[in-house]
C-alpha cells in the first residue's frame, strides 16, 4: 500500500489572484487544503518541494502528512493547475482525508513478466488501453501501483478487470467503462505480410478470371 509522505506546507494570509500571485513571486506554490467537513484552509509550498513531488510517478494517488502550522493533515492531491506556456505548477489542490475515508482514486497500471509471455516473445505489442484504473478504496490503503502479470499471454489474448487482483476492501470505481485493460495485438510487420499475401492472393484470383474468360469467349 502506499505510503504516506511529510511535507511541509504554510499557512497563507493573503487569497485571490493577488494572493497568489504574490506567494508565487516568493518561490512558493498556492493551494488549498479542503474535505472532511472542515473549512478549507490556503497554503503555501515551496516550489523546489512541490517540483520533487509533482515529478514523482503516481503523485495524485499518493498519500501526503501536511505539517500545517504545527498540525498534522493527512491529505490527497485532487489537482494541479499548470502554466501552460512554462509548465511550472500554478497552484494545488489538496482533499483532508482520515482513515475511514472512501476515496476514488487513479493508480498506474503496470505490467510484469513479459519475458514469460510468448505474445511477446513472438513480437506482439501491448496494447494497453487504461494506463490509470480508477479505484474505489480505504484512504489509508491506496495502492502505489497495481501489476498485472502477462505469463502465458499470446497474441490475440485480452486482459479485462477480473485479471487484476485488488485487496480486499478495494474495488473498481467504474468496472463496466474500465472492463477491458489491455490487448495483445500482432505486430505492424506481421500485419503487413498478411496484408500483401491477401491482396497477391486477390490478384491472382483475378488474373485466373480473367483468363477463363478470355478462353471461353474463342
């Protein structure tokens, strides 16, 4: 399951877009902390602190300990607004949560052993066709990543949602959208020979027609 990460966070005085703008002049990040049927509460984070978070694979279904003005907030990012010129963070959203917390969540899908998989070794490629599978599950059990195991895989196979294993307590937010996960399809090359062979194939049929009836017509 995954872990819960420390980070440290200021109380913000100063809201709105001025507010904001001036927290981002300072090397510091805007957002808010909201949920839990508390009052939403602004904050500041450093901006090398939130780059090292934010660069981190799975940062929206990580659990984060905000050291919030001498208080411990345990808190889920919900969103992040960028600058769409520079690419720099704008400003975070940040969801309380506690340990009986029912949360929907994205977690990266990956896969394992495709070395065992003769799909593969054949050529195949992974089609895969929900990199983040939305969960529904305890905020103190989110996993870091769910690994779906592609042994024995050919191609033509298909992995649906009941070939992921969850915990127990943790379900699929959407399992009839998020049914199917991936497919193992034949590769370009593969297809094209087949391709080729099928229209030569064609062209010799028509060329025989064509003979025939030359014939018959003497």
């Amino acid at each position: 399951m995954a872990e819960i990460t420390a980070l440290k966070v200021e109380l913000r005085d100063r809201v709105g877009t001025g507010g904001a703008r001036a927290t981002r002049r300072a090397g510091q990040i805007p957002g808010i902390v909201y949920g839990n049927n508390e009052d939403p509460v602004a904050i500041a984070i450093e901006l090398r602190d939130a780059n090292k978070e934010l660069n981190r694979p799975g940062f929206m279904s990580h659990l984060y300990e905000l050291q919030l003005d001498g208080k411990k907030v345990r808190a889920l990012p919900r969103d992040v607004q960028y600058d769409v010129v520079k690419g720099q963070p704008l400003h975070i959203d940040f969801l309380r949560v506690s340990r009986k917390s029912q949360i929907v969540v994205g977690v990266p899908v990956t896969f394992i052993n495709e070395d065992a998989s003769p799909g593969l070794k054949r050529g195949g490629v992974l089609n895969v066709l929900i990199h983040e599978l939305e969960l529904k599950c305890p905020a103190d059990s989110i996993p870091e990543v769910l690994e779906i195991d592609v042994t024995g895989l050919e191609i033509g196979d298909t992995i649906h949602l009941v070939d992921v294993t969850l915990a127990k307590g943790i379900e699929a937010a959407h399992p009839d959208r998020d049914n199917t996960i991936a497919t193992m399809v034949a590769p370009s090359s593969v297809k094209s020979e087949a391709t080729a062979e099928g229209e030569a194939g064609e062209a010799e049929e028509a060329e025989s027609e064509t003979e025939g009836g030359g014939e018959s017509s003497s």
